[in-house]
C-alpha cells in the first residue's frame, strides 16, 4: 500500500513533451485549429497527465464512496440518515441514477463503505472500508482523529491502485452520504474564505428554516474546530467525513499514477480542496466535471482554478456530473485519435 | 413526398399528457427532485416531443449538408471554395471530426450533397441533392430562386423521411460549405435586427482585415436583397444558401414526424430561424446542442428562446456540437426509464 507521504511525493508537473506533440497533431487535423475549443485542450491535458501523446480513454471507473454525519442531527439535511444506506444498496441494484449514467458512457461502478452508520450487508460489488460509523458532529468537535483523516486518504489512494490491475484510463470519486454538504461547506468556507452563507446551499433541498440553520451549523463548526486551511489532513480531521476523505485519496491516487480525475460537484470538489491542500499539484490532474447548482460550488472551482465542462444545474452528487463529462474527455481522445490529418485527407490549407 | 405546406400544418404543440406523465415518474425517482436539472427537463421535452411518456433515444443519425457559396468570390473565408468537396470525401471516408463524434455517440451520418459547386464521385453513402452549383452571390443578388428556397426545404423534409425506415429517435443536422458563416450572419442580422458587425464573426479564422470585409458583405447582402425577415422563404432565397435550406427543412420534418432535432451552431441555428420562420411552433422540437463560439450564435439562440447544452468553446460546425448533446438527450431519456423509484427501491422519502 502506498503511504500518503510516497503518493503526494509521486506528484509531479504533466509532461510537457507528450503535450506538445498533442498540441502538433492536433493542428494537422481537418478543421481550423482551435474551431473544438476545449476537446482539443482536454485531449492535450489528458496527454501531459499520462505521458502518451495520443491517450486513449478506455477504461473508465466511478468510485462512489459512502459515509454518514454525525450532524445530520442537527436538522441540516431532508432526508433521514438511513437513506445513506438505502442508497448505497440501490447503487449496488443498479437502480441509481450513477449507475444509469454510468452504463450510458461505460463506466464500471465501484461502491465503497468509508462509514456508513449501519453494518451493511454483504455483496460482492460491495467494498467495506468503514472507518467509523458515521463521523464525528462537527458543530460539537471533530469529523474524526488525525489517524483516521489518514486513513481515509490512504484508503482511496489503495482504491485506485485496486482498479489499476483491471485497466484504468480515468477516474471519478462519487459521493453519498446524508448531510454531507454541511461538512463539505465547511472546508470551502475555510479554504476559500468565504462566510459560510456564501458557500452553503440547500443541499438535498431544505427549506429557508433549514437553510438558515445550516448555515448557523457550518458556523459553529468552524468556530469550535478551528480547522488549518493550509493542512489539508487537519482541515478533513477537523470539518470533514469519512467519504470526503477517501475521495480526497482518490484525487490524490489517480495523479501519484498519472490518471485523470474528473470531479463531480460539491462533495467531490471539497474532497479536490483538501488533495490541494495536500498536494498543490494535484489540480493539474483533476478535470471538473461539471458546475453544481449546490450555492459555493462555482467557488470551489475558482479557488481549484478549475473550469467546469458541463453545467446542467444538476446537483445530486453520486458521481452524476462527472460520468457524463467523462464521455467529453472520451469523444476528446477519440478527436485526437481518429481524426485524419490535412494531408491523409487530401484537404487543402487555409489562404488566408 | 410531403410538401413544406403539409409538414407546417402537422407541427403542432407538445403533448401535454405525455409530458405530465414523463415528469410525475422523474418526481418518483430515487434522487431529491429537480436534482438532475437539465436531464431532467430534456427528458419531459422529448416525452412531449415523441408524445411517449418513456421516450426511448436509440436510433441517431446526423446528417451533413454540404452546399457551396459564391459570396466565397468576395474573400470572406480563410480557406478556398475547393475545400467544401475535400471535406464531403473526408466525410464519405470516416475522417472527419464529425465521423468521430458521430462513432463515440453511435449515431449514423448521412451526407448529402446539396449545391456543391463540383460534380462529386458517387459513393453509396452520399445522397446527392443538387439544387444547383452553389449558391448565388449574395453580395450582388439572391442566393437563390424561391422555388429553389421551397426545393431545399422539402429537399430536407424527405430525407427526414427516408431516415424514418431505418429507425430515427432523434436527428441532428450538420452543416459543411465554405464561406457559410456569411449568409448565416446575414440571416442572423436580418431576423434579430442586430447590426451585421454584432453577429458576424471569424468563422474558419479570418484576420482583422477579413473580418471587416466579410461585415461589409453582410451588410450589402442586405442592402442589395431586402429579404423579409418574417417570411422564412423569401430569407432563404434571398440571403441563404443550399445547406441552410435542407437544414431548415430537416428541422421541419423532424418536428413534423415528432422526433427531436439536436441543433448544432451558427449554420445550423440559421436553419432553425428560417424553420422558425416559417413554423414557429418548431422551436418546442428544437434542443440547442450547445453553444458555439462564433459571433452571433448566442444571439441566434436568444431569438429562438433556446439555451444550449454544451458550452465548450467549439465552432466548427459539421453536427459536431449537436452530436455530443445528442448523448446528453439519450442519457436524460435513459435516467426516466431505467432509475429505480423510491418505492421500488425501498428508499426513504424527504422528512423536511
């Protein structure tokens, strides 16, 4: 297993030469150059990450990872916590939106207990990786230990190496868990620094009562842990979850092995927060997805520097957002690939 | 073959029953709802569309309408007239970018050879449609007849048609002629009432200098033809072109025939303001692919009261932007047919 420190010293700048012979053939190909815009950057991105200037998405994987709240007893969410679970066995069914999304761009679902509050029962697609049951409630203390914010990212780090021995070309972190935008406000708020009102949406859709008392929660999380921005480990320990963290070491795992992250929304951006704060270099291997509707979102990208491919004012997590960009990133390879060049086509050059 | 009078008079409105079944089960799904945004609308639109609460996208095709244009004479494109049939064989080989994309997306492309100014090769999968030699000059006359306005609608109506024996769930039409941005923009002007210089744009990549000579082009295409913005024939005939006219009329018989039409950029958005033109109830049968990059093409989308899809910095025409969302459109149908409903799934409802 590799350790957070090896992974994070495994995360160097993308290759500048596989991105220029992309950058080259894509001005050879039939079409003004530049006239696919952001296809033609991604194609060139996903070169510097893996090296190969012709990179080819094939394999693709959603590891939608699960954990619950402690502050879910605070009232900040609109549904029960017991649909954590419920959740995760529909996504193990099939039934969930990730999986419909996910057979569309043929993507394999991988599904992971970081901390569901319940034992869950047992089923083959299902990976049990609980480190607790249900984090900590953050308006009263800590998500978890230190040991444990550890544990968590090096948990999805040993997830993406699990993943590479059945080919992996790319990779999306999901989430579920119930109350976990509180959590996740919380590190954008700390981040970003922001006030906690600016970064602090509805979530799974509570009311104005709710949101005002989620917003007070988020607050009082902030005052009573007291997180270090600038320590990502901290930051997670203090004001994360179970989930969060492992789709941090996600983040983390897939650039240590030159693999492109493609992000989802809130949860998984707040998870992208803390892998940058653990290792600014990250962000060059991650691609955002999509823009949530979730409020503090568009933040987090901005602070990522990150601009996102798709926005369908989708905010349910899961992965959702991030399955459908992978087929962006796919048909952006494809370009790279398959298309002929001026002179295999015989098409004349521009004149003017 | 239907007459253009017979296709407009079939377009009516959605069907509302459709539409109120296709959103009470997106209500029912395992996810808080309106959480799928877009995929969600897309999806009741497609049910109002095909008038299937469950509408299923199988069976795609885009199809490429090649045209030539004697405004090319007056120095409006930054490649030669002879790269609109180099493109058509790219197209007949599997080259091009809309080859690509039209692969990744499983759907079928269809060229069609509208008014090139050549005798093409025959080949088995090029439809040749001739309505002449390239359109006129718009900078000196008409592009065209009106009875060669109405020949390229129904021109376009009947391939919808002759698509129908092989199965079509959705269409998109693609667009390749060089020097096209030019009447475009002109019927951009002419429909919106924006000055010629606020729609007009770089098309293939002209410099400052072919910039203003392409915007001077427009605006004495307008001054020497007069066209009618309100008549979508007389807009056509006068400031068109063979593409933009098959386009139009692909639009028409989509919605005629009920099957959603993707919309792809500049050219292809000119289509649709002619189709709109002529028919305005075919707006509701439109879905705007994406937005492209050109000058003008957001006013285009504003007109038509449409929003795009896909926002990533293309302009190269071909259907590409339209077959990318056409994958959006599919796995938006396929979220209402295949999710699990809280019932089924035995998931907890909201509390709050």
């Amino acid at each position: 297993m590799t350790s957070l420190q090896d992974a994070v010293q495994r995360i160097g700048p993308l290759l500048e030469e596989a991105m220029a012979a992309a950058r080259a053939r894509q001005d050879q190909l039939t079409k003004p150059q530049g006239s696919l815009g952001r296809l033609e950057s991604l194609s060139v991105q996903v070169a510097g990450i893996t090296g190969n200037p012709r990179p080819v998405i094939h394999h693709k994987a959603v590891i939608v990872v699960a954990g619950d709240h402690g502050v879910a007893a605070e009232g900040v969410s609109a549904y029960p916590q017991e649909v954590t679970a419920q959740m995760v066995y529909n996504f193990l069914r099939g039934g969930a939106a990730i999986n419909v999304l996910a057979r569309h761009v043929d993507a394999r679902v991988v599904v992971v207990d970081a901390g569901v509050a319940a034992d869950l029962e047992p089923h083959p697609a299902l990976k049990i990786r609980k480190i607790g049951y249900g984090a900590g409630n953050i308006a009263r203390g800590p998500a978890m230990t230190r040991e444990q914010a550890v544990q968590a990212l090096e948990t999805g780090i040993a997830l993406v190496e699990e993943e590479l021995s059945q080919g992996l070309d790319i990779v999306a972190p999901g989430d579920m868990g119930i109350a976990n935008t509180t959590p996740a406000a919380a590190i954008a708020a700390a981040v970003t620094g922001l006030p906690p009102a600016e970064v602090t949406g509805r979530g799974t859709g509570v009311d104005d009562a709710g949101l005002a008392r989620k917003i007070a929660v988020v607050e009082q999380a902030l005052r009573v842990n007291e997180p270090d921005p600038k320590d990502g480990v901290d930051l997670l320990a203090k004001v994360g979850g179970f989930e969060i963290g492992v789709i941090a070491g996600i983040i983390l795992g897939a650039a240590a092995h030159r693999i492109p992250a493609v992000l989802d929304g809130f949860i998984c951006t707040a998870g992208a927060l803390i892998a940058a704060a653990i290792a600014p270099a990250v962000t060059a291997y991650c691609i955002a997805g999509h823009n949530s509707l979730e409020r503090g979102h568009s933040a987090m990208l901005r602070h990522l520097g990150l601009k996102p491919l798709l926005d369908l004012d989708m905010r349910l997590g899961e992965g959702t957002g991030a399955v459908l960009a992978m087929g962006l990133v796919e048909a952006a390879c494809k370009i790279l690939n398959e298309m002929a060049t001026f002179a295999e086509a015989g098409v004349s050059e521009r004149t003017g």
